[in-house]
C-alpha cells in the first residue's frame, strides 16, 4: 500500500506548527508528527491532530457556480471566468474592491493584492487584519518601527516573567501555552490577566479578573507602581528610548494609582501591586496578547501601552523578553507581509507616489494612485451607508458573513452588490450570497508558503490532489488576470517563481528562496541577504525606527463604546474555544472536533443567571442594539460577575450579530470585546 508523509505547515492558527500529513492512496487519512519542526518539536493540539479531517469532505466545492435566479449552479471554468470579466470591466477601477485571505498562502496572498493594484487598478484591498491586528500594526510601528511580534515563539521558555492578556493561550495558541509551561517550569512567575478564568488562567501564579475594557488602565497603574518605586530600567530608558518624561507625567497622575486602577478594573490592588514588582525585578519579562486587546475602540491605545510597559523594564530585544503578539489565523502575518492591505504595499512599503512608482516598474504594470483605500471596515461601511459607491467585490477565502461585528448590516451591503465573487473551498455564509463562486485548492493540495506569528516563514507542500475541478488561489489568479488582458504579469510555473518575485519587492524576504526553506526549513525575517541567517529577535541593538530609539507614548484610559445601562445590563465579550477555528468552516467540518464543542453558548455568571431565572443549559435570547440570538446558557461562576462571552464560531448562535462594529479612531478595528447584552428567557422559560 502506497502511504507517504509530507511534512506542511498547521492550517490553523498563527503559531504555525509543523505536521506531516499521512497521505494513503491518494487521500489525506492522518497526522503524524514532524518531530523536526522547530516550532513545535512534534507536539500539536487538537485542531492539528485532525488537520486532515475536513480535506475530503464531501461538500467540498468541486465546480464553478454562476447565480441564476435563486440558485448557484455549476458552470464550466470558461464560462465562470467569462462571467467576471465581463462583470468587472463594466465599473471603474474605484467601484471595485477586493478581500484576501490570512487562510492562504504567502504566493496567493501576494498575487491577489498585484491583481487588485494592477488589473483592477482598484486601491481598495485587504484580509482580515482590520479586524484582528490592525491596532498591533499601528501601535507597535509607532513604538518600535515595527508592527511584528518581537520574539520568536521558542524564546518565551526562556522568560523569567509573563503576563498573558488578552489571550486565551492555552485554547486559541496551545503550542504557544506549551512555551509558558516551560517557562514556569523554568522558575518564571505567570500573571494572566482576563475576565474569564480560562485554562490558561489554571496555569497563572496570579490571577487579575479585571472588567472588560480596562486594559488601559491596569497596564498605566503598573506603570506608575514601578516608577513610584524606582524599579524602571534607567539603562535602557536612558539609552534606547524617548519620550519617558511624557509618559512619566501620565502615568504618575493620581487615576493611575493602584487605589484608583483597583476601583476601575475591580482587581484587587494588592494583586496588582504584585503583578508591577514581579515584572519589574524579574530581570526578563514577556507580555503575550492577542485579539482580546487589539478588539476594542481602544486598541491601539491599548497596545502602545504594552510597548511602554516593556520598555519601561527594558524588556524587549533580549532573549526571554519582548512583545509576543500573537496573530490569530496561520497566515494573517504573511497576508500582512505581502501587501494585502489598503495603505501598504509588499513589505510594508506605505502607499505613496514614490513608491506606486517603484511597484510599477518592478510589476511592468500601471498602479493606482498613491493614496489609501479601503479597511474591510471601511468596505462594509461604505457598503452598508453608501449603496453603489463600490459595486463589485472579489473576496478570496473569507468569510464576513460570520466573521464581522453587526452581522444584520454585513449582510445588507454584500446583498447591494451588483457582482460578488467569493473563491472558497466550501459554500461559507458569504459565498451563498454570491454572483460566482470559484472551487479553491485547500492547503493539502498545493505547494506555497505561509509565515507564522512570530515572522517564521515555512512551506506548505502538496500531498494530494483538489477535489474534481478546484484548483490553488493562486492558479485561479493567474488565469483570470490572463483573461483581462494581463497575462504577461500574471505567468508562473510555479509558486516558486511567484516567491522569487516576493524576494525581489520584499525587503524583508529578500535573502529567501525555496532553497533556503528547505534547509533550515524556515528562516524568520528580516533576512535581507541569501547568507542572512533570520532574525528570530528583533530590536537587539536598536528599534526600527528611523532614530532608533523606542518611542513612549502615554495613553489615557477611555471606556468602550457602549457600556452597559438598564437595557443592556451585562458586557458581551467574545472569543475562540480549543476545538474550533475562526468561523469554524474547516473545524466544524471535522468529525473530532467538532463532537467535542458541537455548539454555541452563552456564559454567564451564577448571581447574574439567578437574577434572570436562567439555568444552565437552558436556551436564552441575547439581546443588543444590532439584533438577537437563541443560545445555550452555561451557568458558571468562572466568569466574572456582570461580564457574558459568546464563542465566535457557530453560524446558529452567531455573536457577530450582536456584536458593535464601532471602529477604534486610527487603526479602525472594530469593537468585538466589549458590548452592552441583555439575556433574558424565551417566553415562558424552560
Ligand atoms: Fe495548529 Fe495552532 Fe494547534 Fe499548532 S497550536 S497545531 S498551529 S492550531
């Protein structure tokens, strides 16, 4: 029997772990470890333990659809593509906009932001940051000179301190909670802070339950508890920042006290007392977060406010410290890296006229205009409010009718449309909306790259064939820009060549090839030369900026959008469990995973459900200003009192319909973490 193994990356989330996929006449039918990687040393979750199961599903998408009427029905790859081409040319190039995807390749990613500059010649093209790691991207760069994770993930055993919030590690990064685990092991304290007690809060010295929506504040009144005790790290102040007296100002008010911060966030100030002497003197401080800080209106406010802590310890650039942002989706950072964004072209080379021209030439092709286009946020905005101002959309492997806040006004932009294109591997929420649908290849069915949270960039490799007519993202790109007229710009053999291009317009890939992702694997930029062996720490010498020096900035602690009053008495808050993925298309599709969470739930404390008659298990309706859900209750006293938490992944209990799409004013991401929910009975209870 013909069983072979072919070592690719995890399709799940952003740590990136490396897998052999089991592959038996023809199919995916295992995993096995890749004992190798450097990532994870052949452990893995559940979700890559059954990275295979959704491969083969039977409703994968296998043929091109073209909407007729009501229904979708299967068309010929010519006809689909006719169909486009037709329908984009009507618009001009600004009524066009275009989605891609942190769930697909490096190479895919690259060629759907050329195909959006140079064929649509629209500027209106993004993936999923804007509404996941956008206030990362803008808060660290202004810190820094960089929005990347700063460490690598191996790095985080090494620390001598953590604090973990806004992350549910152990359940939405389990091989990143893995580092923790050694770290603690190795003798370092872990400070988790979070309104849930998760399982990654089972793992924490210290536990602060603070109120959703206080992240700002916490963070300044640790601040003002190191200084007001001298604990600062005066060396690295001194000679690798600017700007301290600033913050020193800030922080030093009488809001930023303990007694103040404690009043606020409801965490006990002695434990926050704790948390400010135990990151100061440990000598090695890491802060892991994720999408629970950069899912606010004050997102960014909230992760400037983690670079000045860390730089106020002198906690960045050294083994064992650093800012561990973790990216939620396996290839968001690489999606990012490639220039899928609407004010950044590869390698986060801003949109300007300056460099429109350098992208031109090195694509031989016209680009837009050098001004910025459209957030995802901004898009469903404008589709929502301001019907035909973008008329046509390509969106590639999302899925923004489960995926984004206020789920009732999502809908009613994408149904204005006059064409919608969705690419995908099955029929999501948003592709049954469509015009045409095109059959994607999965990440077991073509060679690529993706690059992880930590900036690691691995191979994916081909271990079985698509499904009856689907084909690889990038194939689909190629061949559609060859049917607009640009076939020039748009012929590969082969992902290969596409990354070779990558390197060449991407400075930070400069120094990689495919070669050189075979032996060592995987390189983490910057690489900038063939003999540049990565860089897994950045900021060792000095910060990216152009003086090189860190920058403080003091933030001041706003409260959320909304907040809870009479109507809506409790905070929704939002997030992942350990057995599904993002809007659960391919972990709801596996048999495994899905049996162990199979569906929503409300979660909500004992006092708060015996004030309402509610008990565990009973079915209830969420409320809140954008819409309604029917949703199990889970009755739990390891939530905090007054605080609610839906899981994001279930299409029949969704919580992006009640969720609040106010953007944070720079970054734009929406406010996914903190809302006003009234839960209340069905008519007569249960
Ligand atoms: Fe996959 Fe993430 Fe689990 Fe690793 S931790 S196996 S990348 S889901």
């Amino acid at each position: 029997m013909d069983v072979k193994y072919v070592p690719t990356t995890c399709p799940y989330c952003g740590t990136g772990c490396g897998l052999n996929l089991v592959v038996k006449d023809g199919k995916a039918v295992g995993v096995s470890p890749w004992h190798r990687s450097p990532v994870n040393d052949g452990k893995l979750c559940p979700k890559g333990n059954f990275a295979h199961e959704f491969i083969h599903s039977e409703d994968r998408l296998t043929k091109p659809l073209i909407r007729k009427g009501e229904k979708l029905v299967e068309a010929s790859w010519d006809e689909a593509y006719d169909l486009i081409a037709k329908s984009f040319k009507k618009f001009k190039p600004d009524e066009l906009a275009c989605l891609s995807s942190a769930r697909v390749s490096n190479e895919e990613n690259y060629l759907m932001q050329k195909f959006a500059r140079t064929v649509l010649r629209t500027p209106h093209i993004d993936n999923c940051a804007h509404l996941c790691i956008a206030p990362t991207l803008v808060g660290l760069t202004g810190a820094f000179g960089s929005g990347a994770m700063t460490q690598s993930v191996a790095d985080i055993a090494e620390a001598k301190s953590i604090l973990i919030i806004g992350s549910n590690t152990f359940e939405q990064h389990p091989l990143v909670g893995r580092r923790v685990v050694q770290a603690k092991r190795n003798g370092a304290k872990i400070i988790y802070a979070d309104p849930r007690f998760t399982p990654t809060a089972k793992h924490a010295d210290l536990y602060l339950p603070f109120a959703p929506g206080t992240d700002v504040a916490l963070l300044n009144g640790f601040m003002q508890h190191i200084i007001r005790n001298g604990w600062e790290n005066k060396e690295f102040i001194g000679n690798r920042t600017r700007d301290f007296e600033k913050l020193k100002a800030a922080v030093m008010q009488e809001k930023n006290s303990l007694a103040s911060v404690s009043k606020l966030s409801g965490v006990p100030e002695k434990d926050l007392a704790t948390a400010a002497e135990w990151m100061a003197k440990s000598g090695g401080n890491a802060i892991i977060y994720s999408l629970g800080m950069n899912q606010h209106t004050t997102g960014v406010d909230n992760v400037r406010a983690i670079a000045d802590l860390q730089m106020l310890t002198g906690s960045v650039g050294r083994p064992g410290t650093g800012v561990c942002a973790l990216r939620g989706p396996n290839n968001l950072q690489g999606a990012c890296d490639m220039g899928a964004l609407p004010d950044m072209y590869p390698g986060y080379q801003a949109v300007t006229p300056e460099n429109r021209k350098k992208m031109a030439d090195a694509w031989h092709a016209e680009v837009p205009e050098g001004k910025a286009g459209y957030s995802v946020t901004d898009l469903i905005g404008v589709l929502a409010d301001k019907p035909g101002t973008v008329k046509a959309l390509y969106i590639m492997g999302e899925n923004p009718m489960l995926s984004t806040p206020d789920l009732h006004r999502v809908e009613k932009g994408l149904r204005g449309l006059e064409f919608l294109l969705v690419q995908d591997i099955f029929l999501t929420e948003t592709a049954a909306l469509a015009h045409v649908v095109l059959p994607a290849a999965c990440f077991a069915e073509k060679d690529g790259s993706v690059t992880n949270t930590e900036r690691r960039v691995q191979r994916w490799r081909k271990a079985v064939n698509p499904p009856g007519e689907a084909k690889p993202d990038w194939q689909i790109l190629c061949e559609l820009a060859g049917k607009m007229g640009a076939a020039k710009q748009f012929t590969y053999k082969g992902t290969e060549e596409i990354f070779a291009e990558i390197a060449k317009v991407t400075p930070q890939y400069a120094g990689m090839s495919y070669a050189r992702l075979e032996k060592p694997e995987s390189l983490h930029w910057p690489c900038p030369a063939a003999d540049h062996p990565g860089t897994p720490i950045l900021h060792g010498e000095k910060f990216a900026t152009p003086d090189g020096l860190g920058v403080f900035a003091p933030v001041e602690w706003r409260a959320p959008a909304e907040v809870p009053d009479k109507e809506y008495p409790l905070v929704l808050t939002t997030g992942q469990c350990l057995w599904q993925f993002h809007t659960g298309t391919m972990t709801r599709r596996s048999e495994d995973l899905e049996r162990e969470a199979p569906t929503g739930w409300i979660e909500i404390h004992p006092e708060d459900a015996a004030g309402l008659g509610i008990s565990d298990g009973e079915v209830v309706r969420a409320v809140t200003r954008r819409g309604q859900i029917e949703i199990p209750a889970k009755v739990t006293s390891e939530i905090r009192k007054g605080v609610t938490f839906i899981p994001v992944h279930y299409a029949e209990s969704a919580a992006n319909v009640l969720t609040n799409s106010a953007p944070d004013p720079v970054s734009k991401i929406p406010e996914f973490r903190a809302g006003a929910v009234r839960v209340e009975q069905m008519a007569g209870g249960q």
